[in-house]
C-alpha cells in the first residue's frame, strides 16, 4: 500500500487515485485500515475475499464495514478477478458468494461500496436486492453481450454505474467500446465515465 501511494504521487495530481489493500484475516489489519487513511490520505480500499481467504459472513469482515465508514472510506470489493474458464483446474479462485451482503448494508446506509468484476456473476433479483439495501455501485469491465450497458440500465439506474477497465488485464479499448456500441444519451455516458465517480469521491 505504501508502495501504490508513492507511485500514485509521482503522476499528475489528482490523475491516479490509490485504493490500499485490507485483508481482515491477518492480525493488525486495523493498523492498515488506518495508514490507508490517515498516512497514504486515500479515498478508499479494496478488498480480495477470494484470494485471501475468507467469506463476507465471516466476523473480520463484517466488522471492517463500520470502521471503513466511520473514517469515510469507499469499499471496493472484488467478486471476480478472472474467469474461471481462463484458471488452471487446480488453481482456480472461486467467484466471492454476495448472498451475505445485503443485511450487513441495511444495517450501514451511509457505507459506500463497489463492486468489481461482478457483472459476470450475479442475476437481476441479486443485484435488485443489492442495490435496494445500500449504496451500491457496479463497475463495467466485465459485462458481457450485445447493448451491454444500455440492458443494464434497465436494472441498474445510472447514477450506480461506473466505467471500469480491469486494465491492465483486460484491454482498455474493449470498455471504451461497450460505451460506444450501446445507445447511451449524453447524459448517460457522462454520469458512467466521470460524473458517478466524481460525486462518489467527493462524498
């Protein structure tokens, strides 16, 4: 995390924001939530339930939730990081099970989370039920299918809807094409690409 703030600070102001990681199995994961705030100054963090080991019922991650919000932090919670069709036999990661979250969100309205990589993953009444408990959002780069964003907006509103890449592991130009080949208003492209994620960070 130390490494990714630094890196950050020697491009153009403002241009790269860092989200530390936080994984609440280790034993002084409270210490990183906090130098992730108070010493690296940044917007958020990210969290890989998959890769380090661990459920969102698990008690570690259901008290991470109000400290990140207490100190204002953004919450972004990786579901996928590839696909499992891509993953050796023997090394595959499993998708993060959601199920757990909306009850920890009803229970933290002011708590701002993002999803990563979970358009692949989760059905309508799932994501209904997600945005219904809290103030969720969802990020695009792995949404898939002919009019991809504009068949999302009719179960998503615009404003819960990020641009999102998963550069470099994904191309950048394949998320810029989803934008261009849905037939999205002005406005619309201008919340997903930049607006949502400017309230977002100024929140």
């Amino acid at each position: 995390n130390a490494r990714l703030a630094a890196d950050c600070r020697k491009c153009r102001p403002g241009l790269l924001r860092p989200f530390g990681s936080v994984n609440p199995t280790l034993p002084d994961w409270r210490e990183d939530l906090r130098r992730c705030h108070e010493d690296y100054h940044m917007p958020g963090i990210r969290l890989h339930p998959g890769y380090h080991g661990y459920r969102l019922d698990d008690r570690g991650f259901a008290e991470l939730l109000p400290l990140a919000q207490r100190r204002g932090l953004i919450v972004q919670l990786a579901v996928r990081m590839e696909d499992p069709r891509t993953q050796h036999p023997l090394m595959r990661v499993p998708d993060v099970d959601t199920g757990p979250l909306p009850a920890l969100l009803a229970a933290r309205p002011e708590l701002r989370l993002v999803l990563l990589g979970a358009l692949q993953t989760l059905r309508d009444d799932a994501i209904t039920r997600l945005i219904r408990a809290g103030e969720v959002y969802f990020e695009i780069s792995m949404l898939e299918g002919v009019g991809g964003i504009a068949n999302l907006l009719d179960r998503v509103p615009v404003d819960r809807i990020l641009f999102g890449s998963h550069f470099p592991l994904f191309i950048l130009k394949s998320a810029i094409l989803k934008l261009r080949e849905s037939e999205l208003l002005p406005a619309q492209t201008d919340a997903i690409t930049h607006r949502n994620a400017q309230r977002l960070l100024k929140a």
